[in-house]
C-alpha cells in the first residue's frame, strides 16, 4: 500500500482512484510481515516473562517461515504450501494458549494475526 504526498501537505489514500480495485498485497509481503510480528512476539515474550520458549519457538517458526520466503531457496508450490502448514500449526497452538489462559493477550492478538495473514495470503 502507497501513501502519497498531496501538494496541499496532506496524505491522500489511494493516490488514483482508478487504481485502489487491481491494487492488492502481495502473499511474500504479508509472510515477511508476519515473520517479524511473530518475532516481534517471542521476543516481548522473553523480555515481559522471561520465556525462554517463547524466544526459542517463535526463533525457530521465523526461521523456517523465512526459507519459504526466500526465493530460489526452495519450489514455490512447496514453499507456499509449507508456510501454510507452518502457519496452520500456529494457528492451533494460539487457539490452545487462548483457551487455555483464557487472556486475550497474546494468544489471542497472535492468533487474529495468524488469521489474517493465512486469509490474505490465500484469499484472492
């Protein structure tokens, strides 16, 4: 998504109206977005509790969600197909964490965004 600088020093969305519908996100941008949320995530975890799982799982997702990112590294089918997989099975252990704390916070933003990513990755 674009903000442009309008001459009347004002931020003005979409830039062209004619172009806001065939405008869209692409799937690697929201998986690298994700990847840094999901980081983003262990590591408060780590600093606000002192856990250490959260830094190491959320470490170790990262960086098998990055090799699906990446390209050239692996096929594409597979590396969409796995970061999915990968994705799904957060998915699950969010929903556990949620109910099994029954805290919003930070199962519960973590599986919304896990949510969110896997619907804009595959929903076009």
């Amino acid at each position: 998504m674009i903000w442009v600088w309008h001459k009347k020093r004002t931020w003005i969305w979409p830039p062209n109206p004619a172009l806001s519908p065939n405008m869209s996100i692409s799937p690697n941008l929201v998986l690298w977005i994700y990847i840094v949320l999901l980081l983003v995530g262990g590591l408060i975890g780590f600093l606000k509790a002192n856990s250490k799982v959260s830094l190491i799982m959320s470490s170790a997702f990262a960086a098998l969600l990055i090799l699906t990112a990446v390209h050239g590294i692996l096929d594409a089918n597979f590396a969409r197909n796995l970061a999915n997989i990968l994705m799904a099975v957060l998915l699950v252990v969010f929903a556990m964490r949620l109910a099994k704390t029954k805290k919003f916070m930070p199962s519960g933003m973590m599986l919304v965004i896990t949510i969110a990513a896997l619907a804009l990755r595959n929903l076009r």
